[in-house]
C-alpha cells in the first residue's frame, strides 16, 4: 500500500462548546443522537474516576440550540433513556422506532457491576472477572458476559418484552454504538469478543417483523497471525453494499491505521480487511447530504486531538491528505471515540472527550465543511 503523506491538513470554519465538564467527574465518550425538530441529544456514563467500562450513573442531555448549551433531561421516551440492565448497555445499544410504532432496543448486555462478594459465584458460573474494584467503587466488580438482547415496547414504553441470546463463553462480548440500519430496514450493528490473548469482530444482523426478531452474528475475517480489529463502524453505502471501518492499533496487532472490510450482500459475508490511509481510532462514518461520507476519528499522536476526512467515491478511497483537524489541544491520549451529525443548514456537530487541566470530558465542534 502507498501511504499518503498528511500535508494539507486544514482548520475548518467552527466553534467549540462543552457538553459536560465537572471536575473529578470522567465524563468520556460521549453518545449522540440527533432528534425531531433539530434537537441534539447526549448520553453520558459520569463516574468519579477514569471509566472504560462505562458503569457509572448514565445521564442524558439535550441541546436546543444546535448544540450550543445542554441541560439534563428526564424525558423517558428519548431512545437514550430507554430501560436498560447498566451504563454500559445503554450507550451500546441501537435504538429504533418501527413503522407500527415499537420501540425496539438491540445491543450486548456488556460488562455487568457485581458486589464484590459475588466473586465466586461468577466465577463458578463461568463468568471472568474484568475488574476488581470500579471507579470510586472499590465495593463492585466488573463482571464478563456473553449476552445480548432484543426488548420491545409496544405502548410507548409503559411496559417491555425482552430476551436474551447467550453466546458460547469468548471472555466477553461488548457492542459499539456505530450501527447502520439498510435500506430494507435491517440492522447491522457492530460487536467484539476479546480473551486475555485473542479476540474476534463480528457484525450482528437483525431482521425485524411485526411478531418477532431474527438474530445472525457473522464473524469478519482475521489475518494470518490471527489479529483481528476491533471497534467498528458501519454504513450502507448502496443497496445490500456496506463499508465497515475499524480500529487496528498496535497493541491488537496493527499499525493504527484503520481496517475497512467490505459487504455486498448486505451484511452476511465479509471481505478480508484492508489497511486504509487513515491514521486514527475509532472511527465513525456519516453519510453526507450531497452523497460524500464522512470519517471522523480520535487522533492519539501529535497533534492530539480529533480529526476528519472526507469519501468521494463511497468509501473506497480518502483524503488523508486534507484532513480537517477538528481538535488538536489534548494534553493525554485519553481522547476521541467522536460521533457526528450534519445538522438542517448543512454544518456537522461532532461530539467527542478530551482532557484538559486533569479532568475528562465532553465538548462538541460545530464546524462547516472545508472540502
């Protein structure tokens, strides 16, 4: 592969503003959604200490100035704040509306806290320990599962229907928020299994009907020294075709760059990965109002921060040599996992964290397109 060098980067036209800052709060990687009547809503697991398991106290925000101010919202029928086992489920999770009207949630159940008392009994159950003692939580365990779910409501979420699925025991099973609903109204929805010394990525299909839900896990390839990626996103780019980017840095056994794998028959079999030009992790993918498609990413080398590259021609190449650097003032490596949107007058509001002065937290960039 030619790699491209990054020469042109440019600073696009924007503003920045904080979504959640409280000192000793981690307030990191940041869910948005994009509501009726131009509204922008925000997910958030809070705790008082650095959370990769998002297990803290989940909080919704909502935003009706195009992501200028935020306040805290009780709203129950916000998909954000739809029932779920923890933190970690709800920030995973596809949230959807169908035709008739169900409110239909899919997703992993993910880590679990457990009192730490309970240790034996997981591990009787075959069920590994990831962390012993969270956040500010010395108490509490974060405890492996296997478990996905499907749960509906029918009246509006007054009352749900939910099952799970478990799978064969792969340490443990977690999603990531980057799903892709196509054409035909099915879902792909992107998972990872990790061990202590391997791991697999897997896309989720969902088929929906008015009666019942059909659930297919598909495997994506590894390479020959059985590496695979990890955090995906995904988009359908033409009828049944969907782009799948994911993160490959080196201590999973790649380089940084991100993987793209590639499905013609709408998320059954995949192509074997291959490196892109894309320096960055983890990805998320925007299809554009004029067709293009976007590719924001954290960017955890100097210049520390969030940057952006644009397709022409639907994910099959990128220009990696004009990358709009939407942040570049993160003091660490803890940073990034951004989201976007393109907001009615044609701007994009990307969410994401970064740390500044020892605290954790959330801001979004609304920026117009340099490209």
């Amino acid at each position: 592969m030619v790699r491209m060098a990054v020469d042109a980067s440019v600073t696009p036209r924007g503003e920045k503003f904080v979504i959640y800052r409280e000192p000793g709060t981690y307030a990191a990687f940041p869910r948005l959604a994009q509501l009726a009547g131009g509204r922008l809503a925000v997910g958030l697991s809070l705790n008082t200490a650095r959370d990769h398991h998002l297990l803290g106290e989940w909080r919704v925000l909502i935003s009706g100035d195009a992501g200028a101010t935020w306040a805290q919202t009780e709203d129950l029928t916000l998909p954000l704040h739809w029932p779920g086992s923890s933190s970690r489920e709800k920030w995973d999770r596809a949230t959807h509306v169908l035709p008739d009207g169900t409110w239909l949630a899919v997703g992993a159940v993910g880590w679990q806290a457990w009192p730490a008392e309970r240790e034996g009994e997981a591990e009787a159950e075959g069920l590994a320990v990831h962390a012993r003692g969270l956040p500010g939580r010395p108490d509490l365990l974060a405890v492996d599962s296997n478990l996905l779910f499907v749960q509906r409501s029918r009246d509006k979420g007054k009352s749900w229907q939910r099952r799970e699925i478990s799978l064969t025991r792969a340490g443990y099973t977690l999603g990531f928020p980057r799903h892709t609903t196509l054409e035909d109204g099915t879902l792909l929805l992107p998972f990872r299994q990790r061990t202590d010394g391997s791991g697999q990525a897997l896309v989720l299909r969902v088929t929906v009907t008015a009666a019942d839900e059909h659930l297919r896990l598909y495997p994506l390839p590894r390479d020959l020294m059985g590496a695979t990626g990890s955090e995906a996103a995904l988009l359908e780019v033409a009828p049944h075709r969907v782009l799948l980017l994911m993160r490959a840095n080196d201590n999973r056994g790649g380089t940084g760059h991100l993987l793209s794998c590639w499905s013609d028959d709408g998320g059954r079999t995949w192509t074997y990965p291959i490196v892109t030009d894309i320096w960055g992790y983890p990805p998320h993918l925007l299809r554009l109002a004029d067709g293009r498609i976007l590719c924001t990413y954290g960017h955890r080398r100097p210049p520390l921060g969030v940057q952006a590259v644009i397709s022409s021609d639907a994910g099959e190449t990128w220009d990696v040599a004009h990358p709009a650097i939407l942040a570049d003032d993160g003091e660490t490596t803890d940073l990034g996992y951004p989201m976007s949107v393109q907001l009615p007058d044609g701007s994009i509001y990307t969410a994401y964290y970064i740390t500044h002065d020892g605290v954790t937290y959330s801001l979004g960039t609304r920026w117009e397109l340099p490209w």
